[in-house]
C-alpha cells in the first residue's frame, strides 16, 4: 500500500496524532477520507480520538502502552498497581494500565486495553514524578517507586490501614512486596509525599519503614 509507506517514512514511531497524520495525507484532495479508509482496512488503529497506533502489518515494534497513557488523558502519570508491577515491587503482571491525574477520575476502555486515571488534589499530584524516555524525541511521566507505593496505599481505602501492625500486613500479604524491596524505597522521598497528603494511612508509611530498617536482621 503506496500510501502506508509514505506514512511510514514519515512517522517512524508507533503512536502518532490525527495532525501528524494529516501532514503525512497533505498532497491527497480528500484526506479525511484516506483516513477512513485506513482505519477500515485496520492499516492504523483509533486508540481514542486524535490517537492511534499502527495496525499490525505495518507495525514496526511494540508502541508504548505508558507512554499512550499519559495521552489519552491528562495530565497524568502512570502510577498504582501498573507502576507497581513495572518496578517489580509486586508479583502480578497488571494488564490494566492505571495512572494518576489531577483532572477527573475516567475510565478509557480502547482497543490495546484498558486505561484508568484516578485523581487527587494538585499540591499531591506534583511530588513524586519521573521522565523516562523512551528515545530521544519521546518520553513518558511514571511515579518513582514511593509515589506509586503511596498513590497505591492512598487509593486502597477498602483495606484496613489503621495501624503499622495493620499496614505491614497490608504491604507483606495483600501486596506481597518483598520486605528487602521495601527497604530500598527512600524515607527522605517518602517523608516529602506524606507531607502533602490528605492520608493517615500513607503518614504511617514512614514511621514504619524506619522501623523495618532498624529492627536486627
């Protein structure tokens, strides 16, 4: 297909926008059109409107699920049981990809899956964010490992977090966070998110990795 391969030659990654496709379609009289039919013939993919991926026959490499994300709502970050898993920090593969936001709670069902956004109070939303890129001309925002950990703990509110008793349970049975991992998180990092949150839960985050770390192994 001639014009598949002029695409091509123009968007060298997996996840592009209707703009910078319809600068690909600039010479054709009706491309609207040419879009439509490439969305018929499955030769690109509508993740959400204004957002797609290439179909399978001219896919080049995996696209980034983190990184259409934070893309199809924001602004966001990837974040909870998805970061979690990202990082190792649980056993599960998560199939559903969770973010964070400071807009409005939404739920995206698309073709390459699921994708969740579940929002707190701006000050919060702010701490706790990396860049990681994916090459030199695209990147995502994922929460370091605390703020995951946290936004985790924050959002979990039908479990049973009272104590540090409680919270260790929560973290060594119903997590299943290895306890060697969990000593590797930074208090200093941890202490920083638990001053702008709205949570007793994640306040107790701190006191009780301090003591995780000085208790005898």
């Amino acid at each position: 297909m001639a014009v598949m391969e002029q695409i091509r030659r123009q968007i060298p990654f997996e996840e592009f926008d209707y703009q910078t496709l319809l600068n690909c379609l600039r010479d054709y009289s009706r491309p609207r059109d040419k879009v439509s039919d490439l969305l018929k013939s499955r030769a690109i993919i509508r993740v959400k409107k204004g957002l797609y991926i290439f179909g399978p026959e001219f896919s080049r490499g995996p696209y980034s699920r983190e990184l259409l994300a934070n893309l199809i709502y924001g602004p966001s970050y990837v974040s909870l049981d998805y970061a979690l898993g990202y990082y190792g920090l649980i056993p599960e593969r998560v199939e559903t990809m969770t973010s964070v936001t400071c807009g409005k709670n939404r739920t995206f069902s698309t073709p390459v899956g699921r994708f969740t956004y579940w929002a707190v109070p701006l000050p919060y939303y702010r701490l706790g964010i990396d860049l990681v890129r994916l090459d030199e001309r695209r990147s995502f925002l994922l929460a370091t490992r605390e703020k995951a950990l946290a936004d985790k703990i924050f959002r979990d509110r039908g479990s049973a977090i009272g104590t540090r008793s409680e919270l260790k349970t929560y973290l060594l049975d119903n997590l299943r966070i290895d306890p060697g991992e969990l000593s590797r998180l930074d208090i200093d990092r941890l202490q920083k998110i638990s001053q702008y949150c709205r949570s007793r839960r994640v306040r107790l985050l701190v006191p009780f990795l301090l003591k995780q770390k000085a208790a005898p192994s």
